[in-house]
C-alpha cells in the first residue's frame, strides 16, 4: 500500500464538532476500501489567502493515510461531492510523518 498526506478546508461556519464527524466520515470511506488513517490533525480555523465561496476563513484537517491508490480516489470522489469542502489535496509520501506536523510543532 502507498502513503498519503491529504488536508482539506472545511466552511468556516461549521462548527469543530461537524468538522470532526466529517474527519470521521472520510476515515470510514478509507477504511472501507481496506486502507487505515494513521494520524488525523486539526489546525483549526485559519485565515485563506483569498475568498473561496465567499469564505474568509476556514478549518483546516490533515490526513496521514496508508490505502491503495482506489480507496484515495474514492476519498477524493466524496470530498469533491461534500458541500462542506472547500478545497482538498493529496499528495503521495515516501513516508508517513510520526508526530506532530510543522503546523503543530513548537519553536
């Protein structure tokens, strides 16, 4: 199986709850096609570059995934039909992060 890091951007008026069950939800999606999500991060709601849907701001998640290449494609079918999605990426890793991401780790 391949490594993943996906991070998507949720609406800004979703509630820290919703964007937890929608993290949730996606695991579920990955672990359907017989993949598993090792780490997940929330790094709350942050300020976008520029307007996106006439958001301002929105909350960011990050995704640490071990699946083949179908279960991120099904992942990725399902965040572009979610409302609640802003945005989403996915990249493939050589290797999955242990830890704390940049965006967590203290100076």
């Amino acid at each position: 199986m391949a490594f993943y890091e996906s991070v998507f951007i949720a609406r800004q008026d979703a509630t820290p709850a919703q964007v937890e069950a929608l993290a949730a939800e996606f695991e579920g999606i990955i672990k359907a096609q017989g993949g598993k999500v090792t780490k997940t991060e929330q790094w709350g709601l942050r300020r976008l570059a520029y307007r996106m849907n006439k958001n301002r701001k929105g909350h960011y998640v990050l995704m640490n995934i071990e699946a083949p290449g179908s279960a991120v494609a099904e992942l990725e079918r399902n965040m572009k039909l979610n409302e609640d999605v802003l945005r989403f990426l996915t990249v493939a890793v050589e290797e999955l992060e242990e830890g704390p991401s940049a965006m967590l780790r203290k100076p």
